[in-house]
C-alpha cells in the first residue's frame, strides 16, 4: 500500500514538474515581446536624455555624423509614409480583387491551385524582392518616367513602394479570403431570392458583412509595409527627403535604422541611439495596428462563430 | 422595329429594364477580379523569368588555357606565373591560390605548364555579351584564344565551393551556406521545443483565464511585430546585455528563434486541435493520466502536423535577413565558420551584400543564388505540402 502511495506522489511531483516547464515554455513569448519593448524603450530614454523629444517628432533636419548633428524625423517619417500608400494603393485592390475572385467566383477545385500560387509570393524572401526592385523595376521606372517626359532617380519611392506592395498582395489576399468565405451563405442566397445579380450580392451583401476583416487585413499589411526594411535598404534612398514626388529618392524609419546600426559610431552615441529611438516609434505603432486589427477579427469571430480565422 | 419586339415579349409587370445593364455591371465587376488575380499571376511569372534569365548565366564561368610557370619567384608574387600579356585576363585571385596547388602537387614546382586558369570577370562579362571594362589590346588577345579554342566556359563549381571574396569570379556561397546551417540549428533547437511545448500548454493543459488570454495576445502580437526590431533586441539583449559574440550564427540563431516561435506555435496549436476529443476521452477511461494521453496519443498524432508547420518556419527563417544585418551578420567572411561562436554569415545577407556591388559578376552571382535559395525554399515547402498530405488523417 505504501509502495502504491509513493508511487502516487512521486507520479503527481512529475506532472507538476511537466505542467510547470509547460507553463514556463508559454512565458517565453511574453518575456519576448518585453524583452523587445524595454531593450529598444531603454536605449531610446538614453537617445532623448542627449537629444529633445520634441525636435525628434517635429524637426525637419535629420543630419548624423556631423558636427552639431540634428534629429529631426519628420522627413523620415514622410518618406515612409509616401512609400506605405503606394504599397497599399498596389496591394490593396489586388489582394481584394484576387480574394473575392477565389472565394467567390471560382470553383473549388481552381481555388486549390490560385491559392497556393498567391502564397508563393509570400514565401519568396524579401532579399529577393528587394533585388528585383533595385534591378529590374526602378530602371523600368526611370525609363518609363523618362518616355512621359518626368524625372525619376534610380532610389524612387515608386519603385520600391510597387515591389513592396506586390509583397504584400498575399496578406491581404489570404486573410480577406478567409474572411469572405466566413460570411454565412444564408446571405447570400437571401440576396439571390430577392434578385440581386452575383455582383450587386458582393458589393452590397458580403463585403460590408466581411468589412472588419478586409479592414484587419489591410492593418495588418499597412503594419507589414511600415516595418519591411530589406526592399527600402535595397531599392530606396538614404537621403531623408520632404517631398511628396514619388519619383524622388526618399527614406524610411527602417533603412535609417539599418544605417545607424552598420556605421561606425559608438554604441552610447546619439548617431546610435537614434536608432532605438526610431524603432520605438516603430514598434508602438505597429503594436497600436496589430491590437487593433487582431480585436477586428476577433470581434468578426465571434459574431458569425467561425473558428476557422 | 426588333427592340420594339423585344420589350413586347417582356410584358411581364415583374420585367426590370435595369437588369441587362446590372448583368453587364456584374460581369463587370468579375472581369475585375479576375484581372487582379492574373496581374498577381503574371507578376510571379514574369519575376521569375527576370531572375532565371538573369542567373542563368553565372553558372557558366570562363576558363583560359595559359602557361603556368611555378617557380620560387611566382610563389613568391603569384602574378609572375603567366605571362605579361595574359595577366589581365586571367583571375588573380586563382593564382594567390598557386602555393596551396604546390603543396597538393608538388611535382609542378620550376615547370611551365599549360593550365585552365580561371579567367578574369571582365572576360567572363565581355565574352556574355555584358557590359565589360577589357581594355582593347586584352579584347583582341581574348580574340585570338577564342579562335585557337583556348577559352571555354565551364559548370561555375567555384559559386558552391568557395567562400565570399573581394574579386566577383572567385566569389561563392560556401561560407553562407555553412553560416546559414549553423544558424538554423540554432533557431530550430530553440524554436522547436519551445514552441511545441506552448502549444501543448495552450491547448492541452491551460484554462481560459487571463494569463492564457494573456500569452495569446503576445504571440499574435510577435507575429506580426516588424522583423528589424527582433535585430534591436538581438543587439541590446545578446550581444549587448549577455555578451555573447557578435555576428555570430549563436545570436543570430537564438534572434531568429523567437520569430519563428509564433509560426511554430500556431501550427502546433491546429495540430493538436486536429486530434479529436474522442482519443482523449478513450485515453482517460483507461485510467491514463493527462501527461500520459498527451504524450503517448495526442502528441504522436498530431505530429506531422506540427512538423509541417516546423518546417513551414524553417523556410521562413531561412530568407530572413533583416534582423542579422542588425547583429552584424553582413561582414565579409571568405572562409566558413568553424564554430557557432565565430563571425558567419547567411545565404539571403550574402546576397544582399553582393546586389550592392558594382561588377556585373557580383549582380548575375546575386541572380544565381536567388535561384539556389528559392530552389531550396520551394523544396522545404514541397516537403511540408507532402507530409501533410501522406499522414494526413481524416477523423
């Protein structure tokens, strides 16, 4: 009886020892995602303690290395912005377009081809991509700029900004896919008894139903697009430019990141911190999309009880 | 007079005179769709066919037949092996490697020998048809050795056999590929374990409460958090923090680790979600105890599920160079790393650093490798659809 005792306990130590390295296991994801906030907030304090805050959000002079070196962001922050709407302005209507053709118009048996082929796209390492842009599609820009009697340089916003939205296409195709083909069928045959066309039952039936969704994917790729570094290092420009042109050279948040890190500055020198600072901007905003997006299609879930997202 | 005859066979009070054009609309609309869909379609296509016809032909290298002359003074300065006027248009840095051939061959010591030398990068560009910088009394000697057929091109062996290196023909990924190994033994030894035993956690043990919730949230949120700052705390944390070696396949592995862990969680997670209630319950009614029905039938058939998406991560690991650019894994390293302490470097970095080259070698070398990468990537994810669809299990 005791054997049988002992033999309990040390059985039940057992899954307590198994269920605690389990327990500990699941913690290293928010270690990380705190180790990664206060590694960049700590960093980013030591920046501002040399440097304004104010100067940083506002100034308009970004000019490292220098005697008298200035950190004003905003026209990094431009840059990154003008690039960010060209790639969605790409990858938006395609990755929509593409969704609601595979979810509704084509046949199951098709859709198992289409879907595998969009999501090469989005296996394809961004070296690559950043490759093809600086090869092959900003000297098409030039050319075709040149031809319609534009400047262009070869660092374009343009080129850089179509490649990364091209990138983006199967985030947004793939989710909004799902969501679409989430959206109750009793809708849509409601829609065709009372004589809509496939089309109007689409535009007014099941996409402002998946509205949520598509705006969840599109926050998701917006927040893929603001932190993409390796296309920009590649095909876009170093100098941080206000402007407005796309086909000027302009800069972004994660190439001026990359620059700060690779040079040869001290660790404790603003030229360095900067880059912390950058990247906390970075983070939160990318945080801010990513909560928003994931309680969007929650929100979507839990309406419609799919479980499948 | 037809139109007429038209509207009188729709003398229906139901008959919508909009309709044709809201059908024209409809297909309208389709065509759209479709459009979007084939421009993705041909955009793959034609990218591609960009990087195969750029790519191609880096793997093909031109050799040249010349006497060799090996003596105490060659060995002495490498360039005195071949003649004067064949010294632009062989490659120097084969014959810095002219000691290490005597010490393999002695018997070549103070003989003259006609040899296939591996040639300059601007013959290689010039006899392409590339843009080239050969001076005009070099293009008529490379004239005069295509006649007599002393040039050829041969299978470029050199791109897999050799590190990186400051002159474009003697260029290769040996060393990224070795750096690329190391560091994803790391990232998979970190990221495996780790992310299946979460998964178990979440699925099999943890109860809807907070914490869970909690631990949800954050690794949706990792998910989707921009690669670069995975790099940020790589530098802060590894290197700074713990003082672990810089550029080293250790940190990049242990930074690509927690990238991955999302990945590998969430198809875990499917996996074990797949398994159903009633293998569970069969388990319990044996008198089996949590761990023992996870670990002996919930776990093993789940399996290649959670395989698959290991290797799914894999592939994602793998092109990823963002954050090792942060922890400084771009530097020049011509030999392979020894040990996951040492300076590496990896596959996609490689590539980055030789599409900033100016020699056109260094550009078409870029193509090639983007051909082996995506090659080897495709493969891993054809493994990946493969097992899933072998043990796939319908329930």
């Amino acid at each position: 009886m005791s054997t049988f005792e002992s033999r309990k306990k040390q059985r039940e130590l057992n899954e307590k020892l198994i269920k605690f390295t389990l327990i500990g296991a699941a913690t290293i994801s928010i270690l990380t995602t705190f180790g990664i906030l206060f590694s960049i907030l700590f960093e980013a304090i030591e920046f501002f303690k040399l440097r304004s805050f104010w100067y940083f959000i506002t100034g308009t002079t970004w000019s490292p290395g220098v005697i008298g070196s200035q950190f004003g962001a905003l026209p990094i922050f431009a840059g990154t912005f003008v690039i960010t709407i060209i790639a969605l302005g790409v990858a938006i209507p395609i990755g929509l377009g593409s969704a609601i053709y595979m979810s509704e118009y084509a046949s199951p048996n098709l859709r198992d081809y289409l879907k595998p082929l969009l999501e090469v796209l989005a296996g394809i390492p961004s070296v690559v991509y950043g490759f093809f842009a600086a090869i092959t599609v900003a000297p098409l820009v030039v050319k075709i700029a040149e031809s319609v009697g534009l400047e262009a340089t070869f660092n374009s916003a343009l080129a850089s900004g179509i490649v990364m939205g091209i990138m983006i296409i199967p985030t947004i195709s793939s989710l909004s896919d799902d969501v679409i083909r989430a959206v109750p069928d009793s809708q849509r045959k409601a829609a065709f008894g009372l004589g809509m066309t496939h089309g109007e039952t689409i535009k007014d039936i099941v996409l402002p139903t998946a509205l949520p969704g598509i705006i969840s994917a599109s926050l998701l790729a917006l927040s893929k697009a603001l932190g993409e570094t390796i296309v920009v290092v590649m095909a876009a420009g170093l100098r941080p430019n206000l402007s407005w042109n796309p086909l000027e050279d302009m800069t972004t948040v994660t190439v001026t990141i990359v620059n700060a890190l690779v040079g040869d500055f001290e660790f404790s020198s603003p030229e360095t911190l900067s880059a912390f600072a950058l990247g906390l901007v970075l983070f939160v905003v990318t945080l801010i999309l990513n909560m928003i997006s994931l309680s969007l299609i929650r929100k979507f879930k839990e309406k419609y009880k799919v479980n499948t997202l | 007079m037809i139109k007429r005859k038209k509207q009188k066979q729709n003398n229906n009070p139901f008959y919508d005179s909009t309709l044709k054009a809201r059908h024209n609309k409809a297909s309208i609309f389709k065509n759209l769709t479709l459009a979007s869909l084939i421009f993705s379609i041909v955009f793959l296509g034609f990218f591609l066919f960009d990087i195969i016809g750029k790519g191609i032909p880096a793997f093909k290298i031109a050799y040249v037949q010349v006497n060799v002359t090996i003596d105490e003074k060659s060995l002495d300065d490498t360039r005195f092996a071949v003649a004067k006027e064949h010294r632009e248009i062989v490659s120097r840095a084969w014959l810095r490697d002219i000691p290490a051939l005597i010490k393999e061959k002695p018997e070549l010591m103070n003989t003259t020998t006609a040899m296939w030398v591996l040639a300059d990068d601007q013959v290689d560009q010039y006899l392409k048809g590339n843009n080239h910088k050969l001076k005009d009394k070099d293009i008529t000697i490379v004239e005069k050795f295509k006649e007599e057929g002393l040039i050829k091109t041969k299978f470029n062996a050199i791109l897999f056999t050799n590190g990186d290196s400051k002159t474009p023909e003697y260029a290769g990924l040996y060393s990224a590929i070795i750096g690329s190994i190391l560091t994803l033994i790391i990232t998979m030894a970190v990221a495996f374990p780790i992310g299946v035993m979460t998964a178990i956690y979440l699925e099999e043990f943890a109860g809807d409460n907070k914490f869970t919730r909690f631990i949800e949230i954050n690794i949706n949120n990792l998910a989707a958090i921009p690669a670069i700052l995975f790099g940020l705390l790589g530098l802060a944390i590894y290197i700074n923090l713990f003082g672990l070696p810089r550029s080293s396949p250790l940190v990049g592995g242990l930074t690509l680790a927690l990238m991955t862990l999302p990945i590998i969680i969430v198809s875990s997670r499917a996996a074990l979600r797949a398994v159903p209630d009633s293998i569970r319950q069969a388990g319990y009614g044996l008198g089996l105890n949590k761990i023992q029905v996870t670990r002996d039938h919930v776990l093993p058939l789940a399996f290649p599920g959670i395989l698959t998406g290991s290797i799914l991560g894999l592939a994602h690991a793998m092109g990823e160079t963002a954050p090792l650019i942060i922890i400084g894994m771009i530097a020049f390293i011509p030999d392979a790393p020894g040990s996951i302490t040492q300076a590496a470097t990896v596959m996609p970095a490689q590539l980055f650093t030789w599409a900033g080259m100016p020699e056109g070698m260094y550009i078409e070398k870029t193509a090639a490798g983007i051909m082996v990468l995506l090659t080897i990537l495709i493969s891993l994810n054809a493994i990946a659809i493969y097992l899933r669809k072998k043990f796939e299990v319908k329930w």
